[in-house]
C-alpha cells in the first residue's frame, strides 16, 4: 500500500523561476519541437501502414516509443494547462495510432511492416513489449486527460493480446521484455481500468525475469555474462545491488515498487529498499544522474562513477520515478531528499533554457579529453537522436514537475519541496511563497479553513532551521521523519514561515570514488554548482579551489532572472610552454576568482569546458 | 630503407636482473604453460581436424593465431638457448600444423572444420587473415631458428592461395583484414624468401584500407561510424592519427613502416612519423601502455587517458615493435627513449614474475571502484583467457628482449639500452656491465679489435651525464641524435664508462589529462614506480604524496634481488565514519612514510590496491 500518493496535475501548480518555466516551455516549445521531429524522421507516418521494403524512413524498432511518450506529455501537458489546439492535436494523432492496430490487437509499426515474421523472436534486443508499454502509459494519461476511452480501450485490446501470448500455461511464452517499462505501465492500466487481468501480466513479467531456466539464455542464445545487464541474473527477488542498463534498471524497480504497493509483496518492497540504497550510496553522481559507462550504458559497481561516465537523461529521470514511487510507498524523508538531488540538478540539465536541444549524456565535466563517440555522447546539447529516447523523455516529464513537490496522505498534505506554486486539499489551497532554490525563505499560506495534518519537509541538506506559525516560533517542535508536522483546524490566512539556512557549502565524495579524490564541489541548498570556461579566466581543469573560501552572490547574464551565481577565490594552474605530455617541470599558480552557476544551467550560453569536481587548491 | 637492422638474437645476450630473468622463465614456464593451455583448451587438437559439430571445444575465429604465437615463441627461445626438448616439440607441432593445410593451401582449423562455407565472408570479425599472418610469423621464425623450409614452405603455400582470392584483378575480393597482421607478416615472408609477390600482397592490403568504396560498407554492410575501429576510415596514407582498436591499429603501422621501408614509399613514412608522434605525444599512458576504453578496446582521443583505462599487453607490445620499427627506419633518439618507456613498464607489467599468469589490461591504479567486467579486465594476473591473445604475446616477445637493447648499422653498433650483457659486431664483443636499471653506472668493455663507429644513447630522462673512454674524460663530447659516438679501432680491453645521473623525479602529466590532474608520479631512471596498498598503511587512494620528499632506496621482500623500493613521505588522508557518498564534513590528515616499487612488478606479492598517479600533497 502506498502511504501516499502522488498529487494529481490538476490539484498543484508551480509559480517559481526555476521549475515553473521549463513547465511552459513544454507546451509551447518542447512537445512541439518533438512533434515535428517525428514528423520529419518518419515516426508519425509510420502508423500510416503504407511504409514498403526499399522505400525511405524505415520504421525502426523504439520508434513507436518516442511518439508514444510525446502523446503522453500531450496529454499531460492539458493536465497542467487547457490548449484547445493541442487538444486537437493529440486527437488526431490517437486517431492515427488506433487506426495502426491489426485485428488481433498487435500494434507495433516495426513489426507490422518490416520484420513481421520476427514478431516476439528476440525479445532480449527488439523493443516490442517497451514500445507497447509507452502506448499503454500514453493511454492512460489521454484518458485522465480527456476522459475518453477510445486509445484506452485499443491499448487494453493489445494488452489483452499480449497476455495470450505471455503468460504461465504450457502453451504461451514464458520471456520478459530486454527493455523494461511494460510493467509498470501495466500497473497503470489496471489502476485506471481495476482489471487485475492487466496487474498480473505485470507481475508475470516481472517474476518471470532471471528465473532457471532462462528464457534469455534458452530460448535466444543470449550469453550468461549479458544476463545482468537487462537484469536478469537473478529473480527479482534476490536482486539487492542496481545492475545493468541503468534506464532499463529503474523501470523495472518503478515496477517492482507498484506491484509491491499494489499485491502488498513485501519481500520485493525490501528488495527495492535495499537497491535503491545501493544506487544513492554507491552508485550515484552528485547531481542525481546514474550509470556508469557507455558500455550498455550500465552500473557498473560501488564507487564507479568517472568524471566522464555516463549519467544518460532518460536514467536520471527514471531514477525520479522510482524515488518518488518510494517516497509514496514509505513517506520516509531519504527518498525527498534525493528527489529533490535529481530534480534540481543532473535531470533539468538534460534540456536546455530554449526547451529544444536536449543532452543524452549529462556530463559532470568536459575538456579536451572528453570523448564524444558520434553524436550520442556529444558535449553539446542536440535537437534530437537517431536513438531519441531523451527528448521525448523531457515531453512527459516536465508537465509532472509541480506533483513532485506535494504528498498526498489520506488527511496529510506533505510539502516536499517549497518551490512557489499552490496546492488544493480538500477545501483548502496551501500557497508557497518563495524564491526557492535561491532563497531558504519561504512564506506558506492558507486559504479556506479545512482539518487536517501539514507537514513541511526540513530538507536534509539543510542544518538550520527556524519555523513559525502566524508569528510564534516554533523551531523546537520535533520533527518527525524529516518533517514538521502540525494536525490542527487549518483557517484562512494562516501563516507558516520557514527559514532554511542555505551557506554555501564544499562538498567533497567517499575516498572510494577515484575520480574525486582531491576534488571538491560547491552545493548551495539544493543546488549543485558547476564552473563554465566562459564565466572564467581559464578551463575549469586548470582552476583549484580555495575550500576556504567566501562567497559573494552574483546575477550571470544570459541566465534567467534570479538565477545566483557564485564568485569564491582560488588559483590558476599554468606550466611552461612544450613540457610535453609527461614531464617534470613545477606548475605555476596565478590567484583568481572563480564564478559557478547551477549545473542545471549549464551550457545555455554558448560552448565552454565545464567542470563540478574542480581540485581542492589547499592540498592536505 | 632501414638505417639500423635490429640485431639477430643470435648476436646479443643478456646478463641483467631486470631483463634476462624474464627470458630464461619464457622457455622454462612461460612457453610450457601456454603449451599446456593450448592442449587443455583444444587449440592444438584442432589442428588434427578431426572436431565434427556437437563436439566439445569447437573451433574459434582466433584459436589458430594463439597456437601460432607459440610456435613463434619456441622457434625464437631455441635461437636464444638451444633445447633438443624444445626442438623436438616444436617439430612435432609444426608438422601437424602442415598436416591441416588443404589442398589448395588454405589453413585455418575454424574454418576448415566448423562455417567451411564462412570462409572470406566477414572480413571484418572472422580473422582468418590475422591467423594466416600469425602462421606467417611462426613460419620464419621456424626457418630462422631450424634452417628448415617445411613450415616456410607451407604457408608459402597459404600466401599464395590468398593471393588468389585478394587482388586487384576483376575476379578478386578488393577487402582487407578487420585485424591486421597478415601485412606485416607477408613483409617478413618477403625477407626471407625474396619472393616480391608477398610484399606486393601486403601493399595491396595495406593499400586497399580505406578506400572508396569501402570494402567493409559494400561487401559487409559494416556501419560507417565503425569503420575507425578497424583504421579502414579513410586510406592509410591520409591517416595522421592513431585510431580504432589499438591492437590492430599499431599492427597495421609495423605493416606501413615495413611497406616504407622496403618499397621506398616516403609518404608512409611521414604517416608512420606522424602517427606516433600523436600516439606518444597525446595518447600514451605514462608507462607506455595505449588504449583508452574498453569499448572495442580503442583509442579515443588526444588526451584522454582515464586512470582506469585499457593499456592492454598485446597493445604495448605492439607499440613497441612500430616503435622498434621507427627507431630502425630513422635512428632518431625519441623513438628509443619511447621502447625504454614501454619496456620497462607496461610491457613487462602485463606477466608475473612466475612467468605464468598475464593482465590482458594493465592497470594505472586500482580500488574499490575499479570495475572488473568478467576475466578480462580482471585486477589479477591470470593463466589464461578465452580471448588469450596476451599470455601468447609474451611467448613470442620475450625471447627478443636483448634484441631491443642494441642496434646494427651498417658499420655502427649502437648501444639503445645498457642492460648488462653483449653483443657481438663483426670481429669484436662488446660487454655491458651494469646494475641498470637501478644503477647509472655502466661499464662497457671492448673484447677483440676492429674499426667501427660505438655510439651510446643517452636516454632521454638523463639531466646529467659523464662519459669517459679508458679513463679519460670525454663528456664533452658533442652528441649527436641523443648518442655519444666514436669511430675508431676499437682495442682489446677498451673500456667506456658511462654515469647517467638517476635521481627520483616526480612526474606531472599535461593538465588536458583530465584524469592526472593534481597527481604526481615517481620516476627514476627508465622506471615508473607504482604504489601498492601491502606496502603502505593505507589504500594508495588516500595517500597524498610529498612532492618535496627526500628519497631513500629500500630492498622489498619478495621482489628478485636487486630490485630498489623507493621510499618517501607523504599524507594519510581520513574521514568521519559514515560521512555518506557525498558530505561537506573536513578530512584528518596524518603524515605517513610511502614505499613504492618498480610498476613492472607489482602484483606479485599478493593482492592489493595500487596507484601509480598519487595525489599531489601539497596542493598548489
């Protein structure tokens, strides 16, 4: 059971500089520059059915997933804010994808046309079951959206399908997805439809995953060392370390935590506790992003995070997912708090200010020694991919932003993380005055008078805290599970003040992870800071901090209003000239001042080398 | 034209501790054990063609280079020390070798017995041209050692047959070998049998790389973004930079700097110049090891040398013979100074001193995070692998040690490096005595008269040098190409006394190498020292190293005699318990002494963590 449940998109808005506008920007630049980009590789078309063998924009197998996610933040997006052409829009293109559905429910562009003698043949690599899991998840979200069936009613028709073919009887096949996101969806469908039908597909496909023998091994010849990599090495429920592909990882653990809330599993709740440890305290960035190396794009093991590894969009965002799953299932403050890490720092980074070029891998530092291995791993952000699973990930997540910052109780209203905006519970709106994450200030006001319990998430990040109700201090009210909590007959124009101490702070990692050893970072609240060239004398690889430093707050142009940058001191590393590629000539050190801007910002004003970890100038 | 032959092993030998010992073990354990694997493993058996499908140890792509390389490996050891034992093995194999060829001289045991309708197919993956040139090899170094032309002849036999499928002709596969070998191969068969039609066979492979149309889009659909990992991106006399699987890429530049050599072609040479210098000057690992990911086991680009790289074995050994190649085209001193570096570092790092356990990858540093995908990338030595092209490797580079050591002009005996032991020049011996490379006094003793030129390298890591001839101070002595020269009658008894100062230097690497930043290296002399956690009170990881040290020499227990531990200061860094992946809490500092040993032979004690890039203690 969920403790608590995710606000629904018509109950909360954002108002803040730093969420709220990337949150407009979907509608009216993101979703329709993702829109147009299908149109012009093909992925709209390709549910037309008239695509033949010789002819161009060869529909290709995750095609019908990136289309899929754009309708899904479609729909979203109307969730947030009504848009009569939009809605037309989406309308048409539903239209369009049930017409694709063949008679016995199958609805893959791919296989229809191309390879339809290869349908279910090579689950391990083909994508089927992933792109028929990004049409479920938009269906739901169209019918939550319009209220309207008809795509809701096509993706069960498929589901229903696909359970003849998978499932435990002698008869039908006992694989699961290479790429998972099926089952989660599933999870979704049954809650929109209560057809447990839909649950227990989900959770066929998640337990049937690693069991002996191995569909993977027996039925595709796949090699026992690619096992862990779609997460198969073992049954789900003796899995306790994040293996593999990390995107595909996080979505069968977002899956793992429904069907644990939703059959009352226990055993795979703990298992998702335990994995979920392991991510954040081995196996994440500081930002939030995950993953290790371009090779599978994969964890890999504890402390293995290079400065140059591979923290992918769509893995930062999943991970968000998952999060918030257990913050519902638990209500514990660790999960908040590493939303919030991921929120405000490597998934917003993934898109740019503009909301149309898109990183798939979000470096924490680029120099001359980045290596871009074609266009994926580029250092730049770029309007698309071949492989454009990031973009459309952002079409989807973006108009979702204002429902992380609330948590729903059964007569509990939890603000997790106090950007501006507002809240409806019940009768009462609960409105965040702020400039967080700028400001640790935060103003929060009642209108209407309604019972129930309130509860303010002091941040973990945060070591001092001061709180009063309609003028009263109360810093000494205990906290409870990183939250102050107050149950009381709430009345209009109540006044909860809160105020997190928000210093400056050096952050520095476990001895363990190589890549940090003698860096440090700079994190101000929520903010992880990163050191563009452009605001600076020098390349970032070459500037030392001063760990003692102070600070002084600074407006960086070109970057939003009320974005603060911050000014500290530190050195500039110089060697003489021709010293070759390994020498022992002494460097120089030149004093500098150092300006850092939120990671999430980074790269919106033109091409530098940038760096989070930069060297500790004091040595030891 | 080469200026310098490399000497016959016939004409040089060894006497030294760091060297000799590695020779003597290949012919007693390290040849035998890879004997032992082949037979274990079905690769010898293989030959007797009688595995039929279903069989247990079937066949693979590369079985027949790894038996060919041992072959290569005795033929050479009995040119170093006679062995009837040896011999009469070695004429066993070599005889059901020739036993395998086919009618029409194909021979190759995969694709004789297990895809016989495969052959010439996939040149991209399948390796039959790397086997032929591995046979290739063995072939001469047989004839060389036994005066015999049975194995010659036959893979005479071999080349001519693929003379007829590769060609220019109409009729002919226009393709080349996705893993080069076979060019350098036919160059050597050229040598020694005077037949041009294999030095036009290997120009025409060389040749053929990388052309338009390019033989591996058309013929075999290979992707255009792959076509570096195989050097076919673009013709080889456009290529200036190191590219693709460093394995095959510096093959392919033995191939082009013997091609040069033989067939005048003077803007190969430029490429080969230029090509290395990129390789040494942007893309090599302090101890002479190159590749920078395990992703197709490749170069990147300049500059990028992660600590965790992919320095594998067979890749030094490789850049060490076009490096030898080099040296032998142009006499200059770098490409000298560039064997030492990988000689005594990367290159004889990658096998135990046992003789019998190998690093498929050789290691800068590691720790916890240090990801071991499989065996392959294992932070152990092991006896073998399934890919097992390294173990194979060291089988057929040991026994040339002492050939690296000096070289041959056409009336000049150039000493490359002081390594005690000698070398025969027409009438006369020259003897080396010395402690090298621990030692920087070296005393060379002439046996016989005879007028030629003696010329002696001064490496390129020596400040300081005195030279004196029969106790006479000469070290004004201009030098010329990095060498002290004279040309006289050289006497009986004529003694030269070199002292190359070797004082402990701390190493930097160019700041563009992301990884070595704020690192510091121990070199002395010829040898990069490494730091292993046994030695020290803590994981290297947390060492900080004193720049400004002073050093002491230290005997390390279980090292072979001679060997000299360096020991120094430096800072023990530490933590709070449960500070979390990422905290802002201030690490404790203690002063500790650190020992490090020669890199060459770490591991060899027992298991722990090593680091040759310390932290820089100091800061800035």
């Amino acid at each position: 059971m969920f403790k608590y449940r995710s606000p629904r998109l018509s109950e909360v808005r954002l108002q803040d500089g730093f969420l709220f506008p990337r949150q407009r920007t979907n509608g009216k630049v993101t979703i329709p520059s993702a829109v147009r980009q299908c149109r012009d590789t093909g992925r709209i078309d390709a549910f037309r059915l008239q695509w033949r063998p010789g002819m161009a924009k060869q529909p290709h197998i995750y095609w019908d997933s990136d289309f899929a996610k754009v309708l899904e933040g479609m729909a979203l997006q109307l969730l947030v804010e009504p848009n009569a052409g939009l809605a037309a829009e989406l309308d048409e293109y539903v239209d369009l994808v049930i017409s694709a559905q063949q008679p016995d429910g199958f609805l893959n562009t791919y296989f229809i046309q191309v390879e339809p003698e290869k349908r279910w043949k090579k689950l391990i690599t083909d994508h089927e079951l992933y792109c028929a899991g990004h049409l479920m998840e938009a269906a739901v979200a169209h019918f939550q959206a319009t209220g309207q069936r008809k795509f809701l009613d096509c993706l069960c028709r498929y589901a229903d399908y696909i359970a003849t073919v998978f499932g435990p009887e002698p008869h039908q096949k006992k694989g699961c997805p290479g790429h998972e996101e099926i089952e989660l969806a599933l999870c979704k469908l049954y809650d929109v439809t209560g057809e447990k039908r839909y649950l227990d597909l989900a959770e066929f496909f998640v337990n049937s995953r690693g069991q002996t023998p191995n569909y993977f091994q027996t039925e595709e010849g796949v090699a026992e060392d690619y096992l862990p990599v779609v997460q198969a090495q073992r049954p789900v429920h003796e899995q306790r370390t994040a293996e593999g592909h990390a995107v595909r990882a996080v979505y069968l653990y977002c899956a793992m935590a429904d069907l644990s809330a939703r059959t009352g599993d226990a055993v795979l709740l703990t298992r998702c506790e335990e994995i979920w440890k392991n991510i954040t305290e081995k196996r994440m960035y500081l930002t939030g992003g995950i993953g290790s190396t371009p090779m599978n794009e994969r964890f890999t093991c504890d402390y293995h995070l290079p400065h140059d590894g591979y923290a992918e969009s769509c893995a930062s965002i999943g991970l968000l997912f998952f999060t918030r799953r257990m913050m519902n299932l638990t209500g514990k403050a660790c999960y908040a708090d590493v939303l919030e890490q991921i929120l405000y720092n490597g998934a917003l980074s993934g898109i740019s200010l503009e909301g149309d070029r898109f990183f798939y891998v979000n470096r924490l530092e680029t120099g001359v020694d980045t290596w871009e291995h074609g266009v994926t791993y580029a250092r730049e952000r770029r309007p698309w991919f071949s492989c454009s699973c990031c973009p459309t990930s952002f079409c989807r997540f973006l108009p979702q932003l204002a429902s992380f910052c609330w948590s729903y109780g059964q007569s509990e209203l939890r603000l997790e993380i106090p950007a501006a905006g507002q809240a409806t519970f019940r009768n009462c709106q609960v409105e965040v005055q702020s400039q967080y994450p700028y400001d640790g200030h935060i103003r929060i006001v009642f209108h209407g008078q309604e019972p129930f319990t309130f509860s303010c998430r002091i941040p973990g990040w945060c070591r001092n805290a001061s709180v009063s109700l309609n003028g009263q201090d109360l810093s000494s009210l205990q906290r409870q599970n990183g939250c102050l909590t107050w149950k009381r007959l709430w009345q209009d124009g109540d006044v909860v003040e809160l105020s997190l101490a928000m210093p400056v702070e050096i952050v520095r990692a476990d001895l363990r992870v190589s890549a940090c050893r003698g860096r440090v970072a700079i994190r101000r609240g929520p903010l992880v800071y990163a050191v563009e060239g452009l605001d600076n004398a020098a390349d970032p690889g070459s500037l030392l901090l001063d760990p003692e430093s102070a600070w002084q707050f600074e407006a960086v142009e070109g970057l939003p209003e009320g974005t603060l940058g911050l000014r500290g001191k530190g050195w500039k590393e110089s060697l003489p000239d021709d010293c070759g590629l390994y020498f022992s000539a002494t460097p120089q050190f030149e004093a500098v001042s150092i300006l850092a801007v939120p990671y999430a910002l980074w790269q919106n004003r033109g091409d530098s080398r940038m760096s989070v970890w930069l060297r500790n100038g004091k040595g030891c």
